[in-house]
C-alpha cells in the first residue's frame, strides 16, 4: 500500500510516519512538507527505505514531478495545523 502523509513534521504528523514505517502492509510513503521529513531514529534501516519525503513550498500548488509521487497512492492522511 502507497500511503501519502502531509504535515509530517509536526509532534501528530511524526508520530504518524513512525507507525506508517512499522506497518508491513505500508510499502511505499510520500510526505509531504515544508521542511524534510528524517526517519525517526528507532525507526530499522529496511523500513526506512519506504520513506521518500518531498518538500513543498505551497500546498496548493504542485509541480508535475510532484504529481506524479501521488499516481497509486491507496490512501493520504492530512494533517495541517
């Protein structure tokens, strides 16, 4: 399962990406931030890969590199303050 994660820098947002890295059937994540989004440390480095983190500068706006992260997302969890 392709999950996308946006406000992933936040205290909720980082707790999200830790659990969405343990979760087996999570096989590819996308976040997306205004700042990089680091692998929390407890994190083990084969669940790691599956992060790709993309900083935005807006959120209503994307380009088309960007877009294309989201094709065969099953899911995305907003999350905005």
């Amino acid at each position: 399962m392709k999950l996308i994660i946006t406000g992933a820098t936040g205290n909720v947002g980082v707790e999200v990406v830790r659990q969405a890295l343990l979760l087996p059937s999570i096989t590819s994540l996308v976040t997306l931030a205004r700042k990089p989004v680091s692998v929390p440390e407890d994190i083990p480095a084969a669940s790691s890969s599956k992060l790709k983190s993309i900083v935005v500068k807006d959120y209503l706006t994307y380009s088309e590199e960007v877009k294309k992260e989201f094709t065969d997302a099953d899911g995305c969890i907003w999350y905005a303050s």
